[in-house]
C-alpha cells in the first residue's frame, strides 16, 4: 500500500558515484505535486549544483509522475586514459603459417617458417598514451583521473636494434631472427 503523508515529499536519490541524481515525490494530503522550485529546492538541500536538466524536472511536474525514480542530474563522467603500448610487428610464436598452393599435397610441419627479418625493418611501433579528462560529479566535487603510463622503448634496445628518429619505433641493425 502507497504510504500517505501530509505534505509532498521530495526525495533526492543519489547514485553511489555521484554521477546521477534523481527524485521521488511522494503525495501528500493537501496537495499531490510540488513545483519544479520546491524540486530544485529539495536538490539544493541535497547538494546537488552541477547537471541538472530543467526539463526533466518540468516534466516530472507537468505529468505528475509520483512514486517513481526519475533521474534529474547528471555528472560528466571522467574519461579514462590509457597507457602507451608496444605493438610487435613479428610473431610470439617464432614462427610464419605459410599457406600451400591449391591442390598440393604438403607435409603440414613444412609449413611453419621461422620469422625472419631484415636490416632496416620495422619491429615494434610505440602506441601513444592518452590523457584522459577530470569531470565533475552531479555535488560539484572534481573526480580526477591517473595519468597515463608510458613506455620506454629505449629499454628494448640491444646491439642488434635502434630507435627510429621520432623514437616511436623499433628497427632492425641487421638481418637475422629477431628473438
């Protein structure tokens, strides 16, 4: 059975993150719906300052929506960064999968060829990092994001490797396997 109370109630619902606040009204005796000020009213008393949609609240009163959860704020969600990468343009395995002509009869073992490479041949690309973005919950507090991590390719050097010019890839010295 629906509870009953003498006045209106607004009740402000806040998510666990703070990214999204929402209301309930509950009917009262003298009179079932607030106005959208007595809303904004109970969001303040909430401390709730940042994304609130105005319609939504207009709405909520235009079509007496009562006993329901209706979202009202909306915090901007902080996004993530992402640490730089290494991309290995050789396979883990050692190992190329060289495909048969069509109709040939072929030992599969014959078919895997260790990898090679050449002087000059690209090895590894460096992905950059992304920053991410600080945003704001639907309270105003700030949610701030790590720093991205980055990677030092020059730890993957040895005599048989460099750095490109930009420093952003890995090339081979010479020819070889590059294991």
């Amino acid at each position: 059975m629906e509870e009953q109370y003498v006045e209106t109630i607004v009740r402000v619902i806040m998510s666990e993150d703070k990214m999204t606040a929402s209301v309930m009204i509950i009917p009262g005796f003298k009179r079932v719906m607030p106005t959208v000020e007595e809303i904004k009213q109970a969001l303040s008393d909430a401390k709730v300052v940042y994304g609130i949609d105005e319609g939504a609240i207009e709405k909520i009163v235009k079509e007496q929506r009562i006993f329901s959860e209706i979202p009202v704020a909306f915090g901007k969600k902080p996004i993530l960064p992402k640490d730089a990468s290494v991309e290995f343009l050789f396979p883990a395995s050692g190992f190329v999968l060289e495909k048969p002509q069509e109709g040939e009869s072929v030992d599969p073992a014959s078919l895997y060829k260790i990898f090679t490479c050449n002087k000059g041949d690209v090895l590894a690309i460096k992905r950059k990092a992304f920053e991410g973005e600080d945003r704001l919950t639907v309270t105003g507090e700030l949610v701030k994001v790590q720093e991205p991590k980055d990677v030092n390719l020059a730890s993957f050097i040895g005599e048989n490797l460099r750095l490109s010019p930009d420093g952003m890839q890995i090339l081979a010295n010479c020819d070889g396997q590059p294991y």
